[in-house]
C-alpha cells in the first residue's frame, strides 16, 4: 500500500528548505522513482538585477490549498509518497523558495505529478513575493493565477460559476495528466480547477 | 455616614434606571442581531494599500461577500487599484461575491498570487 495523504508532508517554513528532510520523505521501497522540482531565486528579471525575493502567505489556506493540491495529485497518478515546503521571508538568489517531491512505482507518474503540484502553488495557493531590484521593487502575480480568475469571474452568475467549476474539476481529474503531459497553456485548465475547487466551500473531496 | 445616604438613595432610583438600562439593552441586542462583524485581511499589496494587515468591518445581516467588498472599497479607495485583479477568500476558501457572510466571518483580499 502506498503510504496515506495524510502522511503527505506539507510545510511553510521561514528558514533556508533542507531538500534532504522533503526527499527522505518520500524516498519509499516500492517507489521506482522521486521526482523533485525546486524553485529558486534567479538574479535577474527582464534586464533588471534582482537581490532578493520576500515571501508572505496566507498561511492557514496556504497549507489548505497545498493538502488539496497533494490529494488531487493522488487522485491523478499513482503516487507513493507527497511532499511540499514553501518558504516564506527573505530568499536570497541562488536559494529555493519552494520544494515539491513524489515518489511512484514509475518515473511518469512521479515527473508528471511533480509537474502538476507546482502548477497548482502557482495558480491557486495564496503565497505572494515581492522581487527587490537594486533599484526598486515590485509584487509579482502568477500568469497561472490570472487565467484561473478569469475563468471564475467571466460566468455571470453563483449557479453558473458553480456548474462551471464542477465542470473543470471534473475535466481536471479525467484531463489534467494530458494536459500536463502537452505541456502547452491548456494546462492552465487543471490550475483553473484547482481555484475554483475551494469555491464552493465545501469540497467533499477535498481532506481540508 | 455621609456615604450611606447617597448609597441608599441611588439604589432607589437604581430599579427604575436599571429597568431603563435593561429597555436599552434590549434594543441594542436587536441592533446587535441585525448586524455581523467581519474581519477583513489585507496581503501583499492589499496590504500596502490600506496600511493594515487587518480590520473589523460592521455588516447588516445578510450581506454578502461582494457587499462587504464594497464597503472596503469605500473605506480605503486604495483598493480600487487591485479591484479588477484580486480574489476573495471567506474562512481560508476562495469564495464567490455571491456568498453571504455569517457573523465572525474571516474575509480575505486576494491580490494576484505569486508563489513558487
């Protein structure tokens, strides 16, 4: 048996993210594969040289969103073993703000899962950084967050945005390993229906 | 004493104004019944907007998500820059305009995230 969601590890953290301690998680026996993806600091965007980035969550849904995240992975492939660390505070270029793992039985499932799980930080778990150049700073957004907004706000009303929104869960758990796989802006889709999966409140299959 | 005469004196009248007390009491509790206090948060840029991480925000009975937005909106016309932009969250979930609050409720201001 493969190990249970909720033995998923899913942290915020305010020091440097010891990727051993995520990796030794879900190193597994019957995993064939780990896949990790780590997301650092770069030093320069569009020209401009960055110093550091300053992470903030909303930490309570933050984590909510990152164990429905971990679940619908689950539900997508078949995994041994989830884990996820995002930092929070001063990350200094060089050094990585997020960490997603997973183990499978086979690599596709690992890589593809890995893949989707930070798609879905990007898109729907409420976490912010400011990038400080040199000479100013600015607030990011995620691409991944406003294609999934605009999908919620364009249907006029409750009961339309609601059937729409079970409508893309439903496409996210048949499609979202295609679309991953394509690796093209349909992917976008699954983000989508990972923020609009909280809409409702109360997701039945969703462990919040 | 000097003391007890006041002391006996105003518990006299004390029967009459607390029954006064007890009639005004009554009538705050139907205003308190009628309306619902919110807590607002501010993120990132919200929060630069406003100046506040947080704030309490007094509602009538059945507004809704959208409703209490607005009178955000009023209070720090700041926001107006975000408006086209953010998101609401209502006790940790992304939360429809539509959605009526409850008193107590935790209503978050979603500006665009950046994560990852």
């Amino acid at each position: 048996m493969a190990a249970a969601a909720e033995e998923d590890l899913i942290e915020i953290v305010e020091a440097p993210i010891e990727v051993r301690r995520y990796v030794d998680h879900v190193r597994d026996p019957a995993a064939g594969a780990i896949a990790t993806f780590e997301g650092t600091t770069r030093d320069t965007f569009e020209g401009r040289r960055v110093v550091e980035l300053r992470y903030e969550a909303y930490v309570p849904m933050a984590l909510r969103r990152l164990r429905a995240a971990c679940a619908d992975a689950r539900a997508a492939w078949s995994l041994r073993r989830v884990a996820v660390a995002h930092r929070l505070g001063v990350v200094p270029v060089g050094e990585a703000s997020v960490l997603v793992a997973a183990s499978a039985a086979h690599r596709a499932d690992a890589l593809e899962a890995c893949r989707f799980l930070i798609d879905e930080v990007k898109a729907s778990v409420p976490v912010w950084k400011k990038e400080v150049y040199e000479d100013g700073e600015v607030w990011k957004e995620n691409a991944e967050f406003i294609h999934a907004r605009m999908s919620t706000t364009t249907t006029t009303t409750s009961a339309a945005a609601a059937a729409a929104a079970a409508q893309d869960k439903r496409s996210c758990c048949c499609g979202a390993k295609v679309k991953v796989e394509e690796g093209k802006e349909e992917a976008h889709h699954s983000n989508g229906a990972g923020l609009e999966g909280g809409l409702e409140g109360s997701d039945p299959d969703r462990p919040l | 004493m000097a003391t007890e005469q006041p002391k006996d004196t105003s518990s006299v009248h004390g029967t009459s104004e607390l029954i006064e007390i007890l009639k005004e009491n009554d009538k705050s509790k139907v205003h308190i019944n009628s309306s619902i206090e919110i807590k607002a948060l501010f993120f990132a840029r919200a929060r630069d907007l406003t100046g506040l991480s947080k704030t309490s925000i007094e509602m009538p009975e059945g507004s809704t998500a959208g409703d209490c937005m607005s009178k955000l909106l009023t209070k720090f016309p700041n926001l107006e820059e975000i408006s086209n932009s953010m998101i609401l969250a209502l006790s940790e979930k992304y939360a429809l305009e539509s959605t009526v609050l409850k008193n107590t409720d935790e209503l978050a201001i979603i500006p665009p995230i950046s994560g990852g």
